[in-house]
C-alpha cells in the first residue's frame, strides 16, 4: 500500500477521534448516533496509523508531501 496521508491529515483525524470520544464518554451522544460516530472516530484513528486513507485512491489524492528534486 502505498502511503497518501500527511502529518496535517493524520493529526486533524486523530484530534476529531478524541473529541468524539470525549463527547461519547461525557455523555453528549448517545443510542444508534453514537455507535455509527464511534465507528467513524475507529476508522479515523486506523488509517491515521497506516497513513493510507482508502477513500482517496480513487480520485487520486494524496496529501502526503513529495520530495522532489
């Protein structure tokens, strides 16, 4: 797999996990709204991790910088 995701991309999922998280926890949502955000914030903090966001491949995105000469 080949990495799409910069370090701006992957730390503003990151943050958007733990605020869901936080409003989980603090009770803000709740029910069948909370489950579908809690599996959002999950997929989130996974392709934060391996850097890949599937979503992007087939538009071509790529928000990883490139080193060229």
């Amino acid at each position: 797999m080949k990495k799409n995701m910069g370090t701006t991309d992957r730390v503003i999922r990151i943050m958007l996990a733990v605020a869901i998280a936080i409003l989980y926890i603090s009770g803000f949502i709740s029910g069948m709204m909370a489950s579908i955000v809690l599996i959002l914030a999950g997929i989130f903090i996974l392709t934060s991790f391996v850097s890949v966001c599937p979503l992007y491949w087939p538009f071509g995105i790529s928000t990883r910088k490139t080193n060229k000469p």
